[in-house]
C-alpha cells in the first residue's frame, strides 16, 4: 500500500479493515478458522508472532413459552509463523447442545429433548511469495448423527502498489448423515467456488466484492422427520455475492465497517442480508456496536399452515394439505419460510498489554414474519429469539 499521510490510529483502523480478506473465505475448510482469527490480519505477509486466542460463547434460543436449545462451546485458536515463508493455522471447537426442536409452524411442538456434542477442527498452511499467498486447509466436524469432512484450497496475490488484491478459493466437504443410534447412512456433497477482489480506494476507505458458486447433492431432508410429509430435493445450488465496504472516519477516529450479502439457491430461497458495524477505540478499549437486518423468502416446497376463518391455526387442514401432497417434495422447517430478522450487537475489548488482550460480545437477534422484506412473511409461524455471548482472551507472542 503507497504509503499514507495520515497519523498512525488511521493507519491501525485501515490495517484492520483489511482483514476482511481472510474472513470472506467462508468455504468448506476454511470457515472456522475466518470466524475466530484476530482483527489484523495480511493478506500476503507471513505473520511476525504467534497468535493464541481462547474463547468461550454461550448461544440460547427459543419460541414463546419453550426454550429450545442452548449451546455451550469453549474454542481454541492459533497462527503462528514456520520458517521464513510459511504459517499455520489450527482452530478447534467443542459444542455441547441441549434443548427441544423447534415448533411445527406456531402450535406444535415436536417436544423432543435432545443432548448432542460436536467436535470440530480445522488446520490451514499458507505459503508466502513476494505479491500472493498460496493456502490449503482440512476441517473436520464430528457428533453421534453427523460428520462432516472439508478441504479448501485458496490464493490470494497483489498488484505491485499493493492497493489491489484478487483472491479465488476452491472448498469440497463430504457429509454423511444418520439418526440418534443409527448408522451414517445418507450421504452429502457439496463444493464451492469463490473469485474474489480487495481494493484499497483512499488510505480510509477499503472495499471488497466476492462472488461464489456453491453446487451440492445428495440428503437434504431431516432425518428426524416422518418420510413423504418432510422431503426435499436432492440438488441445493446456490450464488452467493458479498460487498463490503469499511471507512475511517477521522474525527471520530473510529472505523466503519458495512456489509450486504446476496443469497439465492435452487430451492427457491433468495435472502439479502445488511450489516453495519462502528468500531470506536477509547484508549486501551474498543467498542463495537453493530446492528444487521436479514430477511428470506420462503423454498418452493414450504409446507404453509393453514388457517381457519379467524386466522387462527387449523391442524386438521394444514395436516391434510400436508396429506394430499404426500410422496411430492415438502417441509414444514421454519428455517424454509419467508420470515425477517434483525440482529443488534456490542463487543467490548480491552488492550492488557501491546500483546494481549481480552474481549466480550453480545448479540441480540429476533427473528419474525413481518420483518420480512417487502411484506409479511409465511403466515402462523411463533416469533423467534436467541441471545449470544462469548468472552475471549487473545496473546501474541
């Protein structure tokens, strides 16, 4: 990057939003390790320490009148340098879920408690040269009814002022599916493809636009689920575009960060989804405040509940509507209906030293029919709420 006029906390608010490069990687292999890496990261430069970051969320969610799951997860992360022109990346996550699935549209709850834990992984090389990066990586995601496996291959190279970076990526991951005490034997396949541009326009603002094709095949439906009234198509084939665009504003010597993703698939959902973060250094603290609106429209084959003369639910009639269309591709997931959501967030982290530090997040999220962009979304579907919380400690050395 040409070098900047500007006084040095400008430059540290730029460095940071570059980092969006590797967090835009979200490919199989690659995801876990984006979601827990530091705030400054290089796209083409070897890291000078090693960076250790141990976290630990809390996630909790339900419906009115039924908590449903909660889930614990203490998490691992670390980068570090090897040589002169390598780094590695490892992460490592344990999930401890609890709870009830969710309602069958708004009154029918499938009342069923559950108690599962994940195990997942991943590991990242990357291979550093003058203007690019070459990197692979293995993930690997374990519980009693479903394994995952990943690779993920990405390059990432610089123009020579350094103001633009092109990125492409390359993510395979085999699934294979079961139920509680049953064999893994349903099967899944699913590979991505991501080409992606980082642009630095002015020594305050950096923009970035990735475009990525996900192509999958095989078991899509709940296994939990009776066969014929819960049946979807075997091919899910999606586009996925990500803008983002982070801008320092010198008088407040703070960074804004903003984002829109596009999503569209071959099972009819199309979801937009709009993020802005403010993130405010005060001395040795930082404060993130952050808000993102998402809305979805509902799969081709959403089974809608239908409701008598009052507008109240009627289980006779959507079971029978579920009756005649048995054996014909539908679902009753509420993850599958046209429905809104807004999402509200703090993070507050404090500097101990130059090499360490400590963070709290909190999100907030609320998920309803009527926030549904252009109009209401899927009718008789109960109000959703979940809650989020992580604290971590991070140290470079």
């Amino acid at each position: 990057m040409k070098k900047s006029t500007k006084p040095s906390t400008q430059r540290k608010a730029t460095r940071s939003a570059s980092s969006v490069s590797l967090a835009s990687l979200m490919l199989p292999g690659l995801a876990a390790l984006a979601s827990l890496a530091p705030a400054i990261a290089s796209a083409e430069n070897q890291p000078e320490k090693t960076t250790v970051a141990v976290k630990y969320s809390n996630y909790a969610d339900g419906q009115a009148g039924l908590d449903r799951i909660n889930v614990t997860a203490p998490s691992l992360y670390i980068q570090a340098p090897i040589a002169s022109d390598w780094s590695i990346e490892a992460s490592m996550v344990v999930d401890s879920v609890s709870g009830a699935s969710p309602r069958w549209h708004t009154d029918i709850s499938s009342a069923s408690r559950m108690s599962d834990e994940r195990t997942a992984g991943d590991v990242k090389i990357t291979r550093y040269f003058a203007r690019s990066a070459w990197s692979a990586s293995l993930a690997t995601s374990s519980e009693h009814d479903y394994q995952s496996n990943a690779i993920g291959l990405d390059v990432r190279w610089s123009t020579e002022d350094n103001n633009r970076t092109w990125a492409l990526g390359y993510g395979l991951s085999t699934d294979r599916i079961g139920r509680h005490l049953d064999p893994l034997t349903k099967q899944k396949r699913t590979q991505e493809f991501m080409v992606g541009v980082t642009q630095v326009l002015t020594p305050g603002d950096i923009v970035q636009l990735n475009l990525t094709r996900s192509d999958g095949q095989g078991y899509y439906d709940d296994p939990y689920k009776t066969p014929g009234f819960e049946q979807r198509p075997d091919q899910r084939n999606a586009w996925i575009g990500l803008a983002r665009w982070n801008h320092y504003v010198e008088p407040a010597n703070a960074a804004l960060r903003s984002s829109y993703r596009y999503y569209s698939d071959t099972f009819g959902v199309e979801s937009h989804t709009l993020g802005m973060e403010w993130a405010q250094p005060l001395g040795r603290w930082t404060l993130t405040p952050g808000v993102r609106y998402y809305s979805q429209s509902a799969a081709n084959f959403f089974l809608n509940p239908v409701l008598d003369a009052q507008g109240r639910y009627s289980l006779d009639d959507t079971a029978n509507a579920a009756d005649a269309n048995w054996g014909n591709n539908q679902s009753a997931d509420q993850r599958l209906a046209a429905f809104g959501a807004l999402t509200w967030s703090l993070k507050a982290a404090y500097a101990i030293s130059d090499n360490t530090s400590v963070d709290v997040k909190y999100e907030s999220y609320r998920q309803k029919s009527a926030l549904h962009l252009g109009g209401a979304g899927s009718p008789g579907l109960d109000d959703f709420q979940a809650t989020f919380w992580q604290v971590g400690l991070t140290y470079r050395f």
